[in-house]
C-alpha cells in the first residue's frame, strides 16, 4: 500500500488548471501571433479615410450635402476607435510602447477621446467584468443595472424614467458621444496623475479645437451646427450600440464573489453571431468572450479562436452564450425594464457558488 495519499484538487485550483490547458491550446493554433499585414492595411485605410473625410468637407463646402458626410464622419471615427482599441490592448505591435502611441494617436488626434481616461476605466472593466460596484461599465448615472441602484432613486421622476428606463437605453445613447468627450476633457483637467498628459492635451485640442474650426470654416453656421449634432449624435450611438450588446443583461457577479478568470469572463460576457459582416460592422467586439478570455489576440484571429473556446467551454460545463444582433437589444431593453420594476436577482447563475469565498 503506497504511503502517500492523493489530495483531490480543489475547486480554485482545478479553474486555474482550466484555463491554463486553454491557453494552451490557443497558443499551439498559433492565434496569439502578431498579424502585421492585416494591420498595416487597416492603420493606412484609417490615416487614409480621416485625411479623405477633411478633404470632403472642404470641397462639398456650404452644402446640406454636409449631413451626409456627417453620417459618414460618425461611421469612420467609430472604427478608427475600434482600431484604437485593439492597440490599447497590443494586438498590433509586440512592442507595448508603440501600441500605447498608436493608441494615443487614434484616439486622441483623430476621435478627440483621451487615451488615459479610456484605459483606466477599460481596464477596470476587464479585471471584473459585471462584478457590483467594481466594474465602472454597470455604474452610470441615469440608468439601474442591480436593484441597489434600482432602490436608490427615489424621486417621482426617477421612479418614472426607473420604469422605462430599458425603452430609453438606445435613445439616449445618442447623447454618448457628448458624454465620452466630456469625460476625456475633466480626465485630463483633473491633478491625478496621468501619463503622457501634455501630449494627450495637445493632440485633444488640435482635434476638437481644429476639428470644430474647420466645420465653420467650410460652411455656414446653420448646417454646421446640423453637421456636428448628427456626426457627434451618431458617433455615440454606433459607438454604444457596439459595446452594450456584450455584457449588459448577463448574470452580475456581486462585490464579494470570488471566481476564477475563466467563468468569470465566459459567465458575463456574450457573443454576437453572424458573418464578417458583423466582425467589420462591431470591430471584433462580436467576440466578447474570446476578447476577454484573451485581450491581445489580434482581432482577425478571434473568429477562428471562437469553436476552440466553444467547444472548451461545453467540455466544462461552463455556460456560453451567443445571440444575434437584435436579440441583444431586446435582451438588454427587457432587463434594464425588469430590474427598473424592482423584480430581478441580477446572479442567477449557480455554477459560480461553488467558487465563492
């Protein structure tokens, strides 16, 4: 009889195991290599497109033609962001210096958003995606994601708007883009510490500052400020419209919970299917939960990632959840409803008690 006895691993440790015999599967695909070429069309397509949309401003001139180009401004600004994105999170380069410029420079210079602001407040979301009062994603001011939020508007208009709160999400995210710039001007306003500030201010100003002169300058005062409400309005929206569909509606992790990376990521995060089409259309953010299980995989190698974790996932017994496009939206307006009407544990998922503390 042997002297030793086998100690069965804990459920902790059998998670972190998990994830580690994924990561290297994902690694033996080769999906977390560089993809140079693939980006180095998108970066010129982009420096391209931003240089074609000033052009086309000034050559349409004085015109109500303008608006148009304005939907069209929305449209390239949100996938420059996507591209910003994807260097915030060094898909691009192997170098962590030149993602974090390449990053500034797309967000700053050409979308007019703060670099800074957006990775702190990102990053805190990827640490503890949906987790009560940590994810900065779930704690906005007009609207309830947990009954807590729910309980503490009180005001006969707040219970009101608390009510319909889901009917209003997609309207009001054409007031986003306003909020998003708003947001990167206090950042880099305030006294905390934030790297590359100066460079961060000067590429701000020539954008909003530069930007908002030269609409004035190529029209008359009517359509420009037309121009600006429709490009910023859009913006915003199209900007919402592609990150809301990952997260809201999906169980909540409360303040005390302790998961492992992988149920945690896969748990709150939901896919998007359909074709290419849909990878262009939301920059990748399609593949929530093979972003967030995986942040530097390059964005072209996600849609390939996705039957791997899928599989992995269903061999685990670990929830993954995709839907289309519009069953997202409709999902997220119902729950944003139920919990305004005070009727929703917002965890219901009971895989996660085995990993609480």
């Amino acid at each position: 009889m042997s002297s030793t006895t086998t100690i069965p691993a804990r459920p902790r440790d059998r998670a972190v195991s998990d994830f580690t015999e994924l990561t290297r599967t994902i690694q033996a695909a080769g999906l977390m290599k560089r993809r140079p070429a693939h980006y180095a069309v998108r970066l010129s397509a982009a420096v391209l497109a931003v240089l074609g949309l000033i052009a086309t401003i000034v050559l349409v001139g004085d015109s109500w033609w303008q608006i148009a180009v304005a939907f069209a401004a929305a449209v390239i600004l949100t996938q420059v962001a996507f591209l910003g994105h994807d260097a915030a999170h060094r898909q691009i380069f192997a170098d962590g210096r030149v993602n974090n410029w390449t990053s500034l420079v797309l967000a700053d210079l050409f979308v007019g958003l703060s670099h800074g602001w957006w990775q702190r407040k990102h990053t805190r979301h990827h640490a503890n995606p949906n987790k009560i009062d940590v994810d900065p994603d779930i704690d906005l001011e007009f609207l309830a994601f947990t009954p807590d939020q729910a309980d503490r508007k009180t005001s006969k208009w707040q219970v009101w708007f608390l009510h319909r709160q889901g009917w209003f999400f997609f309207p009001l995210l054409f007031l986003e883009g306003l909020a998003l710039h708003a947001a990167a001007i206090k950042r880099l306003s305030q006294r905390e510490k934030l790297e590359h500030r100066a460079a961060e201010i000067v590429m701000m100003s020539i954008r909003l500052v530069g930007g908002t002169a030269l609409v004035f300058y190529a029209m008359s005062w009517p359509i420009a400020l037309v121009f600006l409400a429709v490009q910023m309005g859009f913006f915003g929206f199209y900007m919402g419209a592609s990150f809301a569909p990952n997260h809201k509606g999906m169980p909540l992790i409360p303040k005390d919970s302790r998961l492992d990376f992988l149920r945690r990521q896969v748990l709150t995060s939901r896919n998007i299917g359909g074709g290419k089409w849909v990878d262009i259309l939301m920059g990748g953010l399609n593949h929530q939960v093979e972003h967030h299980l995986f942040p530097s995989m390059p964005r072209p190698s996600l849609r390939r990632a996705k039957p791997i974790v899928q599989a992995y996932c269903k061999e685990h017994n670990i929830p993954y959840k995709q839907v289309s496009l519009t069953q997202s939206y409709a999902i997220i307006v119902k729950y944003l409803n139920t919990v305004g009407l005070h009727d929703r544990d917002p965890f219901n998922c009971p895989i996660t008690a085995v990993y609480r503390a």
